[in-house]
C-alpha cells in the first residue's frame, strides 16, 4: 500500500520503518530532515522524501500521522499543512498521535467534507515497542474502515483493538496514561519506602512482580528507576500534556480524577526542575528530592 507518514520523531521513526518492512511503500515528512533522511535510507527504494507535508499525502492511499498533540495534528492536516486538500477522495487519513478526543472529532468532521475518512488511533508501548512492532493501537471509528486498515497498524503493533465512534481510540488513551502515571508514582513511592525502610529495591521488584502487584509498567520502569536510567522512551513533558487532556476530557463529562491531578503536580515539579525532556520513569526524582535519598540497588 502507498502511505504518506508525516512525523518521524522517537516513535514515529521506527513505526515507520516496520512499515517498509511490511512491504507498503512511504512518502515521509518530518520538520527535520535528518529522521526522513534516515528512513529513505532504510527503505532502500520503498521510501521517498517529500518535500512537504502536503506532498506526503499525494498518491497516496493512507496518510499517517504521529504528532505530539491536538493543535500539530489541526495545523498539519486543516490550516498550515493543510493536508486534507491534497488528499485523493476516497483516502483515508489515521492520527497516531495522542490529542484531545474533542479534536479527533472536529478533525473527522472536516475531513468529511473532502471525502475523506479517518481513525484516531493513539499507541502506547513507548520507543521500545514502537521498534520491536509490538505496540498498543487504541482506536477510534467506523467498523468498515477499521477492518480495511487493520493490518496495517499490525505491522506496527501487536495489539490492535477498535474502542468504538471518532475520538474512542484518544478517550482510551488518555485511560492508559492514567494507570501508567499513577502506576510509575506508586512504584516510586513503594521502592522509595523499603530503600528508606533498609530492604534493598531490587529485592522488593523481585519479590512482588510475580504477585498482584506486578505489571508491565513495573517490569519496564523498576530497573529503569534503579539505574537511574531516565533515557526517555516517552517523555515527562509529553505526559504533562496527555495528561492535560484528560482533565480537560474528565471535566467535559463531569469525572473525578484525584490521584491523575496530583501526579500531574509531580510531573509539573519535574519540569520546572529541568527534567521534563527524561522518561516519565523520572517520577521517581520527586521522591528522591522529597527524601533526600536515591533509589538505587543495595
């Protein structure tokens, strides 16, 4: 299949490469050049540069996008890029990104009037999945649609489920980022106790990751607190913002979300601190500073 794919940064890159490696054919467009550079490379002649965002979308019978929030994908797509006029009637057009579900909905909708359909379909799995092709695809609209492109998002992924209408796809995202949030503040605060308690932190991931308590956030971000390894596989900063989108989502429909607006509070503490561009394992920086003490193996 011909895909345009527009927007290469840490997850877009490698999803773009497994698309080539699936076989479909890219056009791609990134801010920077180096990323497009890189992924022409890869593909070896299943992949062209376009010179623009716009260009990404001629020809094609797909156009992807993996942004960082609601007003990028809107400039792309409808003001600046304005990608919806270059696009064939009858495209389809799928957001990768994680936005406001309120904007994947007014996206569609414009969309519409150009004959052209769409899916919000958000990740999760952070960079290490977005390489190795096992990443999460939350997504939102019609059934129809859904199944003609399922297989497409598989070659990226190895979850793929349809949530329901426009906008499900980002409604169960944000979902996903409250648990993970949550999840990382717990674990600090949990490795944080038995470090100041005496009992050596790898000791307790060991012991309780097989129980109740375990689970992928943990398996990912215990050894990462650890070693104090807060390369970012997803950002402190991209978090805020997910984040912001679910107050904005949960006081639209009248939601409580306590523990999502303190650990908002954290990250935003690490963001002042400089370190809003680290893993949002960093959380675990907050406890550090609040108790003076590293979590680090014994």
């Amino acid at each position: 299949m011909k895909i345009g794919f527009i927007g290469l940064g840490i997850m877009g890159k490698p999803m773009a490469k497994n698309l080539i490696k699936a076989g479909h054919e890219l056009r791609v467009f990134n801010r920077s050049s180096a990323p497009a550079d890189e992924v022409v490379e890869f593909g070896k002649g299943k992949a062209v540069k376009a010179s623009s965002a716009a260009d990404a979308a001629k020809g094609v019978e797909l156009v992807l996008t993996m942004l960082p929030n609601s007003p990028q994908v809107k400039s792309v797509m409808l003001e600046d890029g304005k990608v919806a006029e270059h696009m064939e009637k009858g495209a389809t057009f799928i957001d990768m990104s994680s936005i406001n579900p309120i904007a994947s909905r007014e996206i569609a909708d414009a969309l519409a009037k150009f004959g052209v359909e769409m899916l919000d379909a958000p990740v999760s799995g952070g960079e290490p999945k977005a390489i190795d092709g096992t990443l999460s695809f939350m997504v939102g609209g019609k059934k129809e649609v859904f199944d003609k492109f399922e297989p497409v998002l598989k070659a990226m992924g190895s979850s793929v489920v349809l949530c329901g209408g426009i906008g499900a796809g980002n409604v169960t995202k944000l979902c996903n980022q409250v648990i993970v949030a949550v999840n990382i503040a717990a674990l600090s605060e949990a490795l944080m106790l038995g470090k100041k308690a005496g009992v050596d932190p790898e000791a307790i991931f060991k012991a309780i990751r097989g129980g109740l308590a375990g689970s992928t956030v943990m398996d990912a971000k215990a050894p990462m607190i650890m070693d104090r390894n807060f390369k970012p596989g997803f950002k402190i900063d991209l978090h805020i913002k997910d984040l912001a989108n679910v107050m904005d989502a949960a006081k639209s429909v009248d939601s409580p979300i306590p523990l999502t607006v303190q650990v908002a509070e954290m990250m935003k503490i690490l963001h002042a601190d400089g370190n809003g561009q680290k893993d949002h394992s960093a959380l675990a920086l907050v406890y550090e500073k609040m108790a003076n003490t590293e979590i680090t193996r014994n």
